[in-house]
C-alpha cells in the first residue's frame, strides 16, 4: 500500500480590530485590556425570535457600553 501526501497551503484569518456597535471604539490587541475586556456575542434567531427565524445575528460592545447598557443587570459573584 502507498500512501500519497501532497503539501497544501491554508489561509488562516486573525482578527486583527474590533468595532462597539454603539459608541464605535475600535480596539487592536495592542490594547490590552480593551481587546480583552470587549463583549462579542453571535448567535441565530430561533422559531418566532424577535431577530427573525434562523437569523444570524451579532453584537460587539466595548467594556464602557456594557456596562452602561446591562450594568444594573450584571450580577458579581463572590467565589470564595
């Protein structure tokens, strides 16, 4: 038996800068902390979801704007 190996060449994508959909801040990950600290959620619509059915969907938000947006939402837990 032989086998065949053929050498191939795969483009990988890195995102490089990401934009809040609200105040549009952009972070790089030379911003540490921003870069980190930024919120990106996708997902899809299901039967009868708002966003429509099996509509994808997502959202980026700085640090600053979900705080502002979901703050007296977020609940901290104290682990110890």
């Amino acid at each position: 038996m032989t086998i065949q190996l053929q050498e191939v060449t795969k483009i990988e994508k890195e995102v490089m800068s990401i934009t809040c959909n609200k105040c549009k801040k952009t972070a790089t990950p030379d911003d540490t902390i921003e870069w980190q600290e930024f919120f990106s959620y996708v997902s899809s619509g299901g039967y009868g979801s708002v966003f429509g059915d099996s509509q994808l969907y997502r959202i980026d938000l700085c640090q600053n704007c979900l705080q502002e947006l979901l703050g007296s939402f977020v609940e901290y837990i104290d682990e110890a």
